[in-house]
C-alpha cells in the first residue's frame, strides 16, 4: 500500500513502553497495546487491540482481531477466539457514557474459559470453567461452570473441571 496520500494518515502498530510482559510471550503484529499486563506464555494474535488496565493471565491466547477494552480481566488458561469483543459502556441513560469512563463497568473472565470465535462480552462476571459459543453475546454474570450459546447466552449444557 502506497503511502503518498497527502490526505490520509497511516497509522501503524503501537506497543506502548508501559505494557508488562511476562515470559516467553508471542506477539503477531500488527497489534495495539497500550497500558495492559500480559501473563506467561501467552499468544496475542494480529489485528488485536487491548486497552490500558487490561490484565490477562498465563498461558491465554487471544486470536486475531479481538478487542480487549479497559476495564476487563481475563484469568490464565484461557482461549479467546477470533473477533470477540468485549464492551465496557452499556449505553445507560438513554445515550452512550461519552468518555465519562464513571459509567463504565468491569468484565471479569475466570480461569480455564474459552470464548468462541465472534463472541460479544458485554460487562459481566465468568466463572471458571466455562465455553461460550461462537457467536454469542454474553449479557448477564455466569456463576456455573459449562457451555453457554446463543443471544442472550444460556447455558446448554454442563461440564466438569478437570
């Protein structure tokens, strides 16, 4: 791609100093991270963005063109798929929050989760061991362990924790 546009700005990918990496962690670029903390051996797919006070434990992969905005903790042995989205303004009081980051809410994912390709988090709570259906959108806390699917998500069937 040609960048003779006198009109168009290109921007590339950014990884702010202030990320915190912990070991042997892969990052395909291109990617934007900015003020986060990235456990152990974790992957980062291209096309991601995650945001500042994100924290994401060990051993998690987060595919390619995922959006991991503030506010959300993802724990560790995680699979995050491709294209989730997580969301942390609800639209409440008849509009957008508009930057007024008081009426965002926290996202806090367990340990051993896996969030299909496509799924949308809005701000909820996930325990651990659970699998959420490509293609879902998570609108309400998941306190039991299994595999949810749908919009709402809901539980279709149960799993045991190894």
């Amino acid at each position: 791609m040609s960048q003779h546009h006198p009109h168009v700005k290109f921007f590339e990918s950014k990884i702010t100093p202030d990320v915190q990496f912990g070991e042997n962690v892969k990052v395909v670029q291109p990617v934007n991270m900015y003020g986060c903390k990235v456990g152990n051996n974790c992957f980062i797919g291209p096309f991601v963005e995650i945001q500042k006070s994100v924290s994401i434990g060990d051993y998690t992969k987060v595919q390619s063109h995922t959006f991991i905005c503030e506010l959300v903790t993802i724990g560790s042995n995680c699979f995050i798929g491709h294209g989730v989205m997580f969301i942390n303004d609800l639209f409440s009081e008849g509009g957008p929050a508009g930057g007024d980051q008081t009426k965002w809410k926290h996202t806090v994912i367990g340990n051993h989760v896996s969030l299909g390709s496509n799924a949308t988090i809005l701000p909820v709570n996930i325990c651990d061991h659970v699998v959420i259906g490509a293609g879902s959108v998570v609108t309400k806390n998941i306190t039991e362990p299994g595999v949810y699917a749908g919009n709402p998500a809901k539980k279709i069937r149960s799993i045991e924790p190894k």
